[in-house]
C-alpha cells in the first residue's frame, strides 16, 4: 500500500514538532493546510518567518518583543521598584491580563533542574542579581511555577538576595505567590482567579 506524498510527510513531522502534537493531529493539520487557500498559506509561512526574525529577548527583563527594550520596560507609568520573577515569557501575558500588577518583571526563562543538568549559571539569575544591584529594588516577587524545580530555583533565588540584604542598608523584600496553586501544575493552566489571588496574597519570605 503506498504512503503519503513526500511533501505531506515532511509537513507532518514539522507539525509533529510541535508540543502537544500527536501524529493524528499532525495528520489532521497537514491535510486542513492541503484545503487551505494559498493566500492563507502564504500568511502563515510569513507570519512563521516573521516570528522567528523579528522576535527577541529583551535587554532588560528577557521577556520577549521585536525592540531591545520591550514595552513594559519602556513604560514610565510602571512601578520600577517591583520586579515580579517568572520562569516563562507565557507568564508575563498572563499576569498583565489580570491587570492587578502594575510592577516590572524578570523572566529566568527556566527553571534549575539538576535531573536535567540545568544549573543556576543556565538560566539568567546572575542577570536577575545585576538588575537588583543596580536598580533600587523594594520587592522582588517569586512567581515561579510551583514544581520541585521551581522551589528549587525560588530557594536559591531566596538565598542569594539575603546574601545581596547583609550589605545593603534599605533591604529588598522577598515576597512569594501565596499558594493555592496545586504543586506540579504549570502556570497556563491555572485559572485567572485563583492566579490573581495568588498574587495579592503573596507573602514575605524576608
């Protein structure tokens, strides 16, 4: 029996590179582009292009945008003594669509995970300390998803901004997410109320 096209094959596996994309639904996708009209093609394989040229990290905080310095950095009516920490740039939207935190934020863009040989100079906490150091800081918010690993990262997160407080004569508070977020379950799947309260709710950690 013969196969598929070479073309809708290498289409599937480029779907199937995706997360959370199965071979059926790689399938599925593949023939709804075959019944696409190529204008719409031609949208998407741009909008594709687009992303992956166009898209960057910011200079400040590393949440992403197409300027050295995205929006939120750029913006004066933001309260630039806050900085709220996240492992993702997919939690940065997420707590602005709340609209209940006007701060800056840090984005570490992972977590520490020595299973996964992923240390502390793998991700940007040494980035997260210059930023501090530089910046009069009054709270840092942790607001890291609540796995082993992200407990791991906010401990050591925690530890080096004591150490940062010993020498400091105005101490930066350290302030967590209070719980009610499920251990194990990650941020985009929290709904928006219980993700608000959390946050309103945080609690000094020192």
């Amino acid at each position: 029996m013969m196969g598929y096209p070479e073309s809708i094959v290498n289409l599937k596996e480029s779907f199937q590179k995706l997360p959370g994309i199965g071979e059926k639904s790689a399938e599925r996708l593949a023939f709804s582009v075959i019944d696409m009209e190529l204008e719409d093609v031609e949208i998407f394989k741009e909008a594709l292009d687009s992303v992956k040229k166009n898209i960057k990290n910011c200079e400040v905080c590393n949440h992403i945008t197409e300027k050295d310095i995205c929006d939120i950095c750029s913006d004066k009516n933001r309260d630039n003594n806050t900085i709220c920490v996240v492992d993702d740039p997919k939690n940065v939207i997420m707590f602005e669509k709340l609209g209940v935190y006007n701060g800056k934020y840090f984005v570490l863009s992972g977590l520490i995970s020595p299973l996964d040989k992923i240390g502390p100079e793998d991700i940007n906490i040494q980035k997260l300390m210059n930023l501090i150091k530089k910046e009069e800081i009054n709270e840092v918010i942790l607001a890291i998803r609540p796995t082993i690993e992200g407990e791991t990262t906010s401990l050591y997160i925690t530890k080096m901004l004591e150490e940062l407080n010993k020498n400091k004569k105005k101490k930066t508070q350290i302030s967590k997410i209070a719980q009610g977020i499920p251990i194990g379950v990650d941020m985009e799947y929290i709904d928006s109320l219980t993700l608000e309260t959390a946050l309103q709710n945080r609690k000094e950690i020192s």
